[in-house]
C-alpha cells in the first residue's frame, strides 16, 4: 500500500511539473509574439538593423522589447552595442553586456575615437581587446 501511494505521488508531482512547464512556455511565446506586435507599432521591424539603432538611440524600451521578442544581443556581430558605445550611451552599453552582449574591439574603438572615455573603461572592465 506505501509503494502504491508513493507512486501515485511521483504521478502526481511530474503531472503537476509538466503542468507548470507548459504554463511557462506559454507565457514566454505569448510575450514573444507581444514584443514583435509592439515593436512594429512603434514604426520599427523587427531586424538586427532596427534592433541596432534603438541601442544607438538609447532607447531602452525598445531594445528590451527587441530582446523580448527574441533579437540576439549580439546580432550583427555586436553592431548595437557598437552604435551606443559611439554615440555615447553609457547606460545603453552597460545594459546590453548585462544582457551577454560582447565587448567588442569595434565597441571600443568606437568609444575610443568619439571621446567617450567612461564607456571605452565599462568595455576595457568587461574584457573588450584592442
């Protein structure tokens, strides 16, 4: 009689497990499919390009609902954190390596010649290479 309740209960938990997984991956899909329809309402597609400019142009909203949707952190070879590294958006820059975006030798050396001194020291202190 234990063995058959202590089945019914490992029955029960993996029911229970596959329940909350499925939840789980709804909700992710659903918010997926969210962040792709309010990207496109604020006139933008959802493109490594566009994804690239929202980081150029510091808009946070965008590029977490860019990273939301799906977008690579590091689409287009590190293209958006090159952009904000060269326009100077420090929080912008801080935010994508908090992300997994790579400090890229670009990303430096954009920091580097426009005079962005604080973001070149977050590159060089996140492991960017001359």
């Amino acid at each position: 009689m234990t063995e058959s309740l202590a089945g019914q209960s490992r029955m029960l938990l993996v029911a229970m497990v596959a329940v909350i997984f499925a939840s789980v991956c709804s909700a992710i899909a659903t918010d997926a499919v969210q962040a792709r329809k309010d990207i496109k309402a604020m006139g933008m597609e959802y493109t490594g390009q566009d994804f690239a400019k929202a980081a150029g142009n510091g808009d946070m909203t965008a590029v977490q609902l860019f990273l939301d949707a799906g977008m690579d952190v590091n689409s287009g070879g590190g293209a958006a954190i090159g952009l904000a590294a060269g326009r100077g958006k420090t929080e912008m820059v801080k935010f994508l390596l908090s992300k997994g975006a790579k400090p890229t030798s670009d990303a430096l050396q954009y920091a580097r010649t426009r005079g962005h001194k604080d973001i070149e020291k977050i590159l060089i202190d996140a492991g960017a290479k001359e």
